[in-house]
C-alpha cells in the first residue's frame, strides 16, 4: 500500500466504555424494566387514546433505543475479536435480553386492535391528537402486523426457538462454512478453507481460479449433507412460522419487510430480466478481453491486467481526502460528515486476526451515532467499500434525530443511500481518469452492478424455487444444486459456459439461511437501480439537489418506499423507472465494448 500509515481501529468509548461500564450494565436493567411497564400498559390500554399512546410510544422509543444501541455495541466488538470468549458470552446476553421487548411488541399491536378506531382517529382522523400524528404510519403498520401474529404464548415459543431451531440452521452453514478445508498443495501439506478458496475468484491467475474453483465444488460435496439439512430447517421454519402467521407465501412477507407493493417488485423483476442481454454483452467483451470463446463462472471476478488499465493503490490519508473531496463536490454537509467519521475514529479499517471479513455500518441510536467496519489494502474497491459505508452512515445522521420507529427503513431504502454514495466517488473517479486507465475502474463497476443484477436474479429465481418445492417435503443435495444450476443458466444464459457454473453457490451464500428474512436479495438491485435515478436527478437540478436528498433521506422510515420514491418523483410500480437506471448500465457497457475493442486493435 502506498504511504505508511496504518488503517484505524474505531473508538467505542463514545457509546460505552465497555460492557461493565456503569451506563452499559444501567442500560440493561432499564431495557427489562421498560419491557416490563410496556407488558402492564398493554394489559389494561384504557383511558384516553392519546394520552396511552404517547406513554406506550414514549416507552416503545426508549426500550428500541437502548436495545439496539446495546445490540450493536455487542456486535461491534464481538466481530472485531470473534475468538473472544467474554464478546461471545455478551452478544448472547444481549440476546436473551431483547426476548422480553419481542413480548411487548405483541401485546402492544394487540392493544392497539383492540382500539383500532381510535388509534386511527387519533392518528389521522380531523381532530387528530399532535402527540400521536406523527406515528400515524408506524401505528398503521403495527396494525397491519398484527393480522399477521400469532397468539402472544405462540409468539413467545417461537422467538425461543428462532434462537435454538431456526437461528441454530444458520450457525451450522456458517460453521460448515468458516471451518471447511481441502488440501492445495500435496507437495507442502497446504489446506485451504472454502473461505480462502473463494478468495482465489479475484487472483488474476486463470489458472489458480479455476483450480479453486474446482477444489471448491469438491470440498462443498464433502459437506453437502449437512448443509443441505441447513437449508431444509431454515425454509422449513420460516414456511411454518408464515403459514401459521397467515402470509401466504414467503415473498409475501418480503413485499411487506421491504415496504413495496408486489407491483413494485414484478416491475423491477421485469425490468432485470429485460436487461439481461446488455450484461450478456459485457460478458462477452471480457470474455474477448481474457481470449476466451466464453467465461466461466470462475471468471467473473477475474481482473483486468492490461496495459493502461487502473493499478493504482490508496494510502489512508488520500482515501480520506478522495472521499470527502467527492462527498463535498455534492454536498458540503455531506463532506464535513465524512471528515468527522474519518478524525473522530468512526472507522475499523486494520485487517487483523479475528476480525470478521467484509464490511457493515452500524448505528447506536441511544448515542445518535455510527460507526463502520471495513478491511482496507489500498485497492480502489476498498475506497469504494468505504465510501458505500459512508452512505449508510450518512443516511442515518440524516434521520438520526427522530424517535427510533421512525428511523426504521427497509433494506430497498437503505441500500439506496449507500449504492448513491458509492456511485457518486466512481463517477467522479472514473471522470478524472485518463482514457486508457479507464478499463479497470469500469470493468470492475460492470462487475458488481453484473452481480447485483444478474446474480441477484438468478438468487431471486432459485429461492422461489425452493420455497415451492419445499411444500413438499425436504429436499435432497443434488436437488438443491440441479436448481440452482437451472437459475444461473436462465439468468447468464450464453454469457457463461453452461457446463462451468457454480451448482453449490446455495451453499456458500449465508443470506439463505436467515429464517426470519427470506429473499435478502432484491433490496440491492433495488438500491443501485434507485440510487441511478437519483443521480440522474442530481444531473438535472445540480447543487440544489443535496437538500432534497437530505430530506428524503430523513422521510424513509416513516413511510412506505413507494410513498416514499414518489417524494423523489419517481413512479418504482412501473418498469419503465427501472428500466432508467438500467440505460445508465447500458451506457457504461457500450464505453467497456469500445474499449475492449482498442485493446484488441492495439494488440
């Protein structure tokens, strides 16, 4: 890495001290004892419905805050330190401790039926009460949830057993997954893990990632069994819980988790399968560019090393002045944000032993801040992944001042503000560079936006397939690679040879194996799609825009994404909005084939 200053380690101090810091171990007892005054509140919801509202959202308010803030404390500094024993014992206590919040919230929507006309009234109604109206979305949708709970005991009995049945399906992959190992190097003993294997994509050796990829398939063969059992419990579970709960189906709920209308999402689903040939077309160009007839699946992380294509490395201090510079460039506000998170230690960017992989942003709403986690080497994707972070972080100082349930938002709208950041740092990197530098930052954007799109359709398509047959009865190994393998061949159709594709990627995605979040994948499709129109706007209405952006942000946890986008001017029921940001791709596409082409004249 260029330069010698080492990436940061964030400072937690601002939120607690650590876990027998007195606030830490005084939020706890006030969590349960909040949890408590909820339960007797909803026992007895009499008198007048706005003075038991404001003190049921008052408490609702204060019990969310500190739960999450102390949830995501635990987190933090478990994921920095996984082999931590103390960090793993808190994060289950923090656990346990929110069973008793998942109680209140049961009785409390069930109160809130019981005085459905009121709570209406009070909330919308001509003689509505200014303590209640601003909630009047939240209280819909609690309303709305509570057709879709069980009884208070079933409710209890299953946030039990998520931890010990459905959770449990999701640690044994992961555990599958982290712990896995096939022999690399029958000379030296040298074993690698699923994990490093999957690594191995990005190696520019064609010859190293196909032997990883091979070596991968086998190692998941090994394991295929329990994973598949995995899989089995956790669409199960959820297939249960739904029935039981009266969704119809599993997408169901998705729609309803993810604030949109199935309008909304047949809309975009048609707008990603309409656009399938013009990433077709990108694959074919990068397969021109690696000399192949066709890519095999081992090949889509493949880099681009050619003459002029972007090398460059990043040293901290200039991926901080990168990423304000361009955060600036769009709002002024928005820079001076992201240089407090960089000299205010909001950031963990040092790889080190123990330390999870990827990167998140995480909020601590009791304290009204956020901080992020990310693994930097300097490459232009770690200034990216920094910059998409930011957006998470920006996106929650935009909203961070309202009561907690009100700064809720979906996943299509959180992935909106952090794809829009991410993009704004590439347009302008990609602006600045020279013309023959340009193939690597651009091939290397066709590649995620191919993932998001592409993958994330063949993802959509596998999972509704499961759902489906796992009507049936459990379903063995090979079925589940036959479908998977049947969803990628509809998705790359010929920009990938068919006989080299990844049957075990239900294996090595952990988004399948969340019980109680089925369909993880479309929100990020959503997200970039969204961000495109917005930045097309931006394009449009120059600076002025930043403030319209900062008070839509600030909107999107109080109420749905549809009322929301329209807040934008933006109609996401139809596909003809989707298909905007899709030209925005088909551009960049066309620039890739041009220059893939002055490659090949040049060779």
């Amino acid at each position: 890495m260029a330069g010698s200053e080492k990436p940061p380690r964030w400072d937690l101090a601002p939120v607690y001290a650590d876990c027998k810091a007195p606030n830490y171990l005084a939020a706890k007892l006030r969590v349960a004892e909040l949890a408590e005054g909820m339960v007797r509140l909803c026992a007895s919801p009499a008198g007048k419905i706005g003075d038991w509202l404001s003190a049921a959202l008052a408490i609702e308010d204060e019990a969310v805050s500190l739960q999450l803030t102390l949830s995501s404390y635990a987190y933090a500094r478990y994921s920095t330190a996984t082999r931590d024993e103390a960090s793993m014992a808190e994060l289950n206590s923090i656990e346990e401790l929110a069973l008793p919040l998942k109680r209140s919230a049961v009785l409390f929507r069930n109160a809130l039926a019981a005085r459905r006309e009121e709570v209406l009234a009070a909330a919308r109604g001509k003689d509505a009460d200014p303590r209640v109206s601003p909630f009047a979305f939240h209280l819909e949708e609690e309303l709305f949830l509570q057709s879709k709970q069980m009884s208070p005991e079933l409710e209890d009995l299953a946030a039990d057993l998520l931890r010990s049945g459905g959770d449990a399906w999701g640690r044994l992959q992961e555990a599958v997954t982290s712990n896995t190992s096939v022999l690399w190097e029958p000379r030296t003993g040298e074993r690698k893990t699923i994990v490093e294997l999957r690594n191995l994509a990005y190696d520019a050796d064609r010859s190293i990632r196909e032997k990883a990829w091979r070596l991968e398939l086998d190692a998941w063969k090994g394991v295929e069994i329990p994973v598949a059992a995995a899989l089995n419990g956790v669409k199960g579970f959820a297939s249960t819980l739904n029935k039981r709960r009266s969704w119809e189906s599993a997408i169901d709920r998705t729609i309803e988790q993810s604030r949109i209308t199935r309008k909304t999402l047949d809309a975009l689903i048609g707008a990603m399968e309409d656009s399938l040939p013009v990433f077709r077309r990108y694959l074919a160009a990068k397969a021109r560019l690696f000399g192949l007839p066709k890519l095999a699946f081992f090949d889509l992380f493949g880099p681009v090393a050619v003459a002029g294509a972007d090398q460059r490395k990043y040293d901290w201090a200039a991926t901080k002045a990168f990423i304000v510079a361009k955060f600036s460039s769009f709002d002024p506000a928005m820079g001076r944000f992201a240089e407090r998170a960089f000299d205010e230690s909001w950031i963990d960017a040092e790889p080190r032993e123990g330390k999870v992989g990827g990167a998140y942003c995480t909020h601590f709403p009791a304290a009204k801040v956020a901080r992020i986690l990310c693994n930097f080497d300097g490459t232009f994707s770690d200034v990216n992944t920094i910059a998409h972070e930011l957006g998470h972080a920006w996106h929650y100082d935009c909203i961070k001042d309202k009561p907690v349930v009100l700064a809720d938002y979906p996943m299509t709208l959180a992935e909106t503000a952090s794809i829009f950041a991410e993009t704004l740092v590439f347009e302008s990197a990609i602006a600045e560079t020279p013309a023959q530098e340009r193939l690597g930052l651009l091939e290397m954007h066709l590649q995620d936006s191919c993932q998001v799109i592409v993958d994330i359709l063949s993802r959509y398509w596998f999972e509704a397939s499961v759902f489906e047959k796992r009507k049936e009865g459990e379903l063995s190994a090979d079925e589940f690679s036959s479908l998977m393998v049947a969803a990628q061949r509809r998705s790359y159709g010929e920009g990938l040879d068919p006989d080299k594709l990844h049957q075990y990627m239900w294996a090595a995605k952990g988004h399948y194996y969340s019980p109680d979040l089925s369909f993880y994948n479309f929100p990020y499709a959503f997200g970039l799609l969204f961000g495109l129109g917005l930045l097309a706007r931006y394009r449009e209405e120059g600076p002025g825009f930043a403030a319209s952006y900062r008070d839509l942000l600030a909107q999107t946890g109080s109420a749905s994404a549809v009322a929301v986008t329209k807040m934008a001017g933006f109609d996401i029921e139809t596909k003809a909005f989707w298909k905007s940001g899709l030209d925005v791709i088909a551009a960049q596409v066309a620039e890739f084939e041009k220059l893939v082409a002055g490659c090949a004249a040049k060779a």
